[in-house]
C-alpha cells in the first residue's frame, strides 16, 4: 500500500475540485480525504496500490474543467490501512 499527501495550488477552490476528486476517488478505489485550505490551496491524502494512487495523482495535476493547477507538491507518508474517502472541513 501506498499513501501520499497532496498539495495543490493555482485556481482550485471555487471550481468543484473537491467535490470531484471525492467521485474520481471513490472511483479508483483509494482511501483518504482532500479539504481546502485557508491559503487557497488544496490538500489531500490518497491511499491505495501504486497503480490506484498514481491515478488519482494525475487526475490532480490537472483538476476538474474550470481549475488551473500550478502546481502539485507529493510526499510519500505511512499507510494507514482506513477506509473510505471523504471531504474534510477547510483547515
């Protein structure tokens, strides 16, 4: 198992980033959460296999219709083993 921690910047609040990284999640079969933070950015923990954690990396690099990345900073992290993928409160 692999687990990352994700913080993405640019335009990516407001656009529903979120929101659709719970379905593209939910989707590939990964657990964590992602939530906004107070700075505009957007924070995220993903869990999973490679292949699944590496999937959600890429759709994160680019983010829904309307967001504009600029960037995407990874670290790798201990698994926790949790279930589920949730939306956090903003931070």
């Amino acid at each position: 198992m692999r687990r990352v921690h994700v913080t993405v910047t640019g335009e990516v609040q407001g656009v529903g980033y979120r929101y659709t990284m719970r379905i593209v999640a939910r989707e590939a079969g990964v657990a964590g959460w992602v939530r906004n933070r107070r700075d505009g950015s957007v924070e995220a923990e993903i869990e999973g296999s490679a292949t699944q954690v590496d999937e959600v990396l890429a759709w994160m690099a680019e983010g829904p219709p309307g967001a504009r990345v600029e960037s995407a900073a990874v670290a790798e992290i201990t698994a926790r083993g949790e279930p589920g993928f949730d939306v956090l409160p903003t931070r």
